[in-house]
C-alpha cells in the first residue's frame, strides 16, 4: 500500500464565501478526495470494498488554518498514512498554494474499518499488506489482540 500521494486541486468559485475565500466546510471533502486517491493508487478502489462489505468511517479529523486559498487557486494537497493499526489508519495532510509554495492547512484524521453494520472489523490483508512488518511509526499491536480505534 501506497503511504502517500498528491493530487491537484482547483479552488471553484462555488466553493468560495463572499469574501471569495475558500469556505472551511470544503477542506473536509478535499482530505477525503486525497484518501480516495491514495487508496485508489494502491490498485483498489474504495468502491471495490464497499461491494465487499468493507467500510472506513472517519473517527477523528483536526485541521489548523493558516492562510485562506482564494477561487480559482490551483493547490496541491498531500495526503500521507502516517500510523496504521489493524483496524485504523491515521492520516496527514498539507495544502499548498501551487504558485506561492505557502502552506495553506495542515490537518490529520483517523478512519476505522467497519462491516455494513458499523461493526469494528480488522483492515482487509489486500489493504494491510506487511504492515505489522512495517509499522509506519512503530507502534506494534500483538497479532490477534484488538487495537482501541
């Protein structure tokens, strides 16, 4: 699995408050498109799980405001897993303002694998892949112990 990615993003004036920044209500849909792409670039769709009963619900999102992005700014948002558990996965953000280089936000979130249910269930072994191999900060949860999400 991929651990991060970047993917361009430009700021639509529909998106925009009357001030014509961007409105902090779409940082979120961004971070998402960011986790999509970065699971997609893994070789599986998040589309694929779903049809096989495999669902991440977001348990935790911060972000820290910095400097607004304006309509019609071109940015690039990197999205990076930065701890993995067997049933979470903890991810970073970083929004730059393309022309500038200016750090825009920062944020990090933690999605929870879930079953349609809403059932806490163990991050498929296609997604996990050797990750109790390779934490990605070190943090080891025993084989077959349940990890707090």
């Amino acid at each position: 699995m991929n651990l991060e990615c970047s993917i361009s993003i430009r700021v639509r004036y529909v998106e925009c408050d009357a001030m014509g920044y961007l409105h902090h209500s779409h940082y979120l849909p961004y971070f998402e498109m960011g986790r999509t792409e970065l699971l997609r670039q893994s070789a599986m769709s998040y589309r694929e799980l779903e049809e096989q009963g495999v669902f991440f619900v977001v348990v935790r999102i911060s972000a820290a405001f910095r400097k607004p992005a304006r309509y019609d700014d071109e940015l690039t948002l990197k999205t990076k897993i930065i701890r993995q558990t067997h049933v979470r996965i903890d991810h970073s953000y970083e929004l730059v303002h393309v022309h500038s280089g200016q750090l825009l936000c920062t944020a990090e979130s933690s999605i929870a694998c879930v079953d349609r249910a809403g059932k806490v269930i163990p991050i498929p072994a296609t997604l996990a892949g050797d990750f109790q191999a390779r934490r990605v900060t070190g943090v080891n949860v025993p084989a077959g112990k349940p990890a707090a999400i």
